[in-house]
C-alpha cells in the first residue's frame, strides 16, 4: 500500500479496510498494517482482492474520499462515492457548453496541447539520438502540421478527425522511443481492452492511473465528469476525465512508460500472456509502476499559466479549475498545458 497526493493505493491481495473513528485501518491476516487519518486522504484504489467494511465506505463517504475498484491488472470495475455536492451555475454551464459551439473551442484546446505534448516527446528522443531515424522526423513534422490546421476555429468532427490523424502519426513511430530490451518491448501500435504487448499494458495500466486523478479533479470543483467535450456522452464513461487528461497522458503515461523500460527498471519477465492474447503484469511490476507513478507526481515544474512551481500531481486539479473558470466566463478561453 502506498500513498501519494493523497490517494491511497491498496495493492496487497486479501487486505481489508475498516473504520475506526475517523480513521481508515488497512488490516491483512486480522493485523492492522496502517491507519490513515480520513481527512488526509482525498481518494482510494483499490487493486484486486480488497475488501471494505460498511463504515469504512461510509466514512469514506461522508468525507468526500472516491474509492475506485480495479482488477489487478488495473482495468477499471466500479468507483464509489458519497453525496455529490458542487456549484449549480457551474454545471449548468458545463451543460450548456457542451451542447454548442464552445464544445469545439475547448476540445481543439484539449487535442492542441496533446498533439503538441506529443511532438515534445519526439523532440526529446530526436535529440537523445544522434542517428534518430528520418520517420521520427517525418512524425514530428506532421505534428507540426496538425498544429497549425488547429489554429483556426472548425467544427467538432474535424478537430476529431485532425487528432485522430496526429495520433496515428505519432504512434507509427514509437518502437524508435524504445532504446533497451527491444527484443521483449517491441510497440507495434496501440491496443486495448486487452493490451497485445508488453508497452500496451504499462500505457494502460498507467492511463488508468491518470483517469482516475483526472476524475477526481473535476469532481473536486464541482464539475460533472460525464460530460465532455472532446469524448461523446456515453453511460458509465467519465467523459470530462478523459478529456482533461488527453493533454496530459504524453507527459505522465508515455514518458514514463519509456523512462521505466530505457532505464531497465521492468523487466520481460514481469508479465504473462493470457489465454486471450492479451499481456498482464505481475504484482511486482505493478508496485514497481505504481511506485514510479507516485515519485513522478512528486516532482515539481513551473506551470506555463500561472508561472508558478507546482508538483506534477496537481496538474489535473489546476486544469479542472482553470476549465471551472473558463465556462464560468472568469477566462476568455481554455489555457490548456503545454509542456516545455
């Protein structure tokens, strides 16, 4: 179990969370292991065999602290939460905005700065590689195109079609990111639900991670997270979530996912193919991406709109309520993340 921006991750199979005043108690075999202050902790989750007892989730409840229940593997099952409170007007212009033209100004905001972010790991590995290949260049210059198709106002569609485009092209080349054990963490393109290789399954388990901080964030001030303006509506998907952390993933998902594998901190043995096809992860590689991910959320940058030193895991709560701002009319539009 660790914990980290206050989220509580709980790995340990057979562990179980109870109440104690206002405490929440990690037991494993009847012993109690940890105790956490509930005002300490903004969200829980849970992987695999874990237990709660009615009061824990009720204190849990009470308090505001989201528990999300994933498989071991780290796919997504449920997510709990007490009485949802928030500012009316907000959501009622969330709503409205979702609806009309201000849906497409705040997506091409959200895929601008993931195409951007994106090119930035390609401008990274270029000058990290003296012999880099003429496609990493070739990817790099199409990013820069897309980038400048985003410049001009357009309809929903075709910021879609232009992200699904820059997508494409980026992904095309990031077996060339690999530069260790090449052999076992070969990418031959983006797969899910289940992940086909080794790299898909840490991209995964690690978009789970950024998906729940994401929901967290906008939940925390006041917006609703099923409504998106980049992701359709759709029942049981956290659209607004997945919209905010598009910026995000090239900088938190994908560098990390690279750094671990090059710096030789996973290895080919820490994962088995099922009987479907797909690739999971051993507990131990688990811990060892969750440790990374909590360690990369400590490190601190100088936010390029509000030119102030935050630690990276508080970036999905600053964009929520800089989002807030924006549909409240306080913004003029969107100042989505640009990483530099």
């Amino acid at each position: 179990m660790k914990i980290h921006d206050n989220t509580l991750y709980v790995t340990t199979q057979g562990a179980y969370l109870a109440r104690e005043r206002e405490n929440l108690l990690i037991r494993v075999d009847s012993e109690t292991r940890r105790q956490f202050p509930i005002h300490t902790l903004g969200g829980v989750v849970c992987f695999g065999n874990i237990s709660f007892s009615p009061f824990a989730l009720g204190l849990c409840g009470e308090n505001g602290v989201s528990v999300s229940m994933l498989t071991e593997q780290g796919r997504f099952l449920a997510r709990v939460d007490g009485p949802i409170s928030g500012n009316v007007l907000l959501r009622r212009a969330q709503y409205k905005a979702s609806d009309g033209s201000i849906a497409a100004e705040i997506a091409r905001a959200f895929v601008a700065a993931k195409i951007a972010n994106a090119r930035t790991v390609l401008l990274r590995a270029q000058r990290d590689q003296p012999d880099a290949p003429d496609e990493l260049a070739y990817a790099v210059a199409r990013l820069a195109g897309a980038l400048t198709e985003l410049q001009e106002p357009m309809p929903l569609d075709v910021v879609r079609g232009i992200e699904g485009d820059a997508a494409q092209a980026y992904f095309s080349v990031f077996d060339n990111l690999v530069l260790a054990n090449k052999v076992d963490f070969r990418f031959d393109g983006r797969s899910r639900r289940p992940p086909m290789d080794r790299i898909n399954a840490m991209l995964s388990f690690l978009s789970v991670m950024l998906t729940h901080d994401a929901r967290s964030a906008c939940e925390g001030v006041g917006l609703d997270s099923q409504v998106g303006f980049l992701h359709r509506d759709r029942p049981g998907r956290a659209s607004l979530a997945l919209d905010l952390m598009e910026e995000l993933r090239p900088v938190l998902v994908d560098r990390l996912t690279l750094s671990l594998i090059n710096r030789r901190q996973v290895a080919p043995e820490g994962f088995r193919i099922t009987e479907s096809g797909g690739v999971e992860m051993d507990d131990q590689t688990r811990k060892t991406l969750i440790t990374a991910w909590q360690e990369r959320k400590s490190d601190e940058l100088t936010h390029p709109f509000l030119g102030e030193k935050i630690t990276i895991g508080l970036l999905p709560h600053i964009q929520a309520r800089l989002l807030a701002r924006c549909l409240r009319g306080d913004l003029d539009a969107y100042p989505a993340y640009f990483w530099r």
